[in-house]
C-alpha cells in the first residue's frame, strides 16, 4: 500500500506518493482548487486507483511551535478528507518546506513561472519523504 503525501492550500494542493515499499516520495500532481471545486473527489479516487492507505498531511505552524488559523483551516480540510474518503491521516509539520522548495528551485536556476508549477507537488514530496524516513527510523 502505498502512502499520499498532501501539501493543502487555498489556491493548489500539491501531492506525492510513496512507493509501495514506503521508501521514496515521488511528486504526484498539483490539484487547481478554484479550477476544480471536487478536490476530495479527486483525492479520493487517486487513493483508490494508487491504493493509498494513509494520507500525511502537512500541518503549518508558527516559527514558535504554536499553530494558527492556516493550521486550523488545515485541519478542517484533513477533517472532511478523512471523512469522505475513510483513510487515516497523519500530520506532520511543514514548516519551512515552501521556503526550503523554492530555494532549492531558485538554486537550480530554476524560472519563476516554472516554480509555480512544481513548488506545491515538490513540498509535498518534502512532507512525505519527512514522514517515511522518520518512520524508517532514518535521520
């Protein structure tokens, strides 16, 4: 079975999956929230048809530890996809995976409009491949 990373936003939510050893991430998709209106749908039936037994979901927090209104609105999301889909969730905390994404594309000289097309699915990478090194006990 494999495992979906989600990286959730207003406007993108970027997705990556595990392979079925649960070893690597690898980036999936970017879902246009505002262009497609059935996100859960699609979540859904992408879990199905990869056979996801787990969602990891990217959990933002403030600098500080502290979770805010971006977590909260998170959460609500995580809440409804479970729902819908019944596929537990984790969470895991992203801060700094945007930041750390787009340095990594502006270092590979990577342009600016291309970064906004991979910026989400490559920070879902980031959460996941967090989550299947801790669970493998990897560092």
């Amino acid at each position: 079975m494999k495992i979906m990373g989600i990286d959730y936003g207003d406007a993108r939510i970027g997705l990556a999956l595990s392979d079925d050893l649960q070893i690597t991430a690898q980036g999936y998709d970017v879902l246009e929230v505002k262009k497609n209106r059935n996100v859960l749908e699609d979540i859904a039936r992408i879990a199905k048809t990869e056979h996801v037994s787990l969602f990891v979901v990217g959990l933002p927090r403030n600098m500080n530890g502290t979770y805010g209104e971006r977590a909260d609105i998170t959460r609500e999301f995580g809440e409804k996809l479970t729902s819908f889909t019944s596929i537990p969730i984790e969470w895991i905390d992203e801060r700094l995976t945007t930041v750390s994404v787009n340095r990594m594309l502006v270092e590979g000289n990577v342009s600016r409009q291309k970064r906004k097309k991979v910026v989400d699915k490559l920070a879902a990478v980031l959460i996941l491949q967090t989550y299947l090194d801790r669970i493998k006990g990897r560092p």
